[in-house]
C-alpha cells in the first residue's frame, strides 16, 4: 500500500521545508511560522542555550507557541540590559 503513502521521500523533505507535517505545522506555516534566516541575533542565541545548554532539542521549526516563550525572553533580556545599562540592547529588535 505504498501508493496511498506517496513518495516518502519528497514528503519528509517538504516537511523539512516546511513548518513540519500536519495541522499544527500547516498553522503554524500559515500563521508564521520562524526558520533560522527570520531570527535576529538574540534570538538565535536562546535557541542556542535551549538546545545545548537546557537540552530541549532542535530549535529550527518552532510551533507558535514555542516562538511566543522566545519573545517573552528576548524582550525580558532587553528590558534588564536597558535598566540595568540605560541603553538600548545592541542586537537590534525585530
């Protein structure tokens, strides 16, 4: 039954492409979903930390709620950079 799978293949490379298989990948697809060239340079680091420091895995296809605890983060590290500097985190905000 082959032919009601399709050519595995070229499906898990659209989903490597993609937002990830099924309803929650096509949401967050359509909703806006991140890949690596979308973060800035502070949001790369987080993914860095969560993945290899914290251990919870890649962080290249994030759901939305995943990137929705990034933001949370990167903007509590701008807020205690300018309170604590009087300036303006130096990565930019999206």
């Amino acid at each position: 039954m082959n032919f009601l799978r399709g050519n595995q293949s070229q499906d898990e490379g659209e989903k490597k492409q993609s937002g990830g298989g099924g309803l929650v990948g096509k949401v967050t697809d359509t909703l806006g979903g991140t890949t690596e060239s979308k973060e800035d340079p502070l949001d790369k680091g987080i993914d860095f930390v969560q993945q290899n420091v914290l251990h919870q895995g890649p962080q290249d296809n994030e759901s939305m709620i995943e990137q929705a605890k990034d933001k949370q983060i990167a903007d509590a590290i701008r807020r205690g950079y300018k309170s604590g500097t009087g300036k303006e985190f130096p990565i930019g905000d999206k």
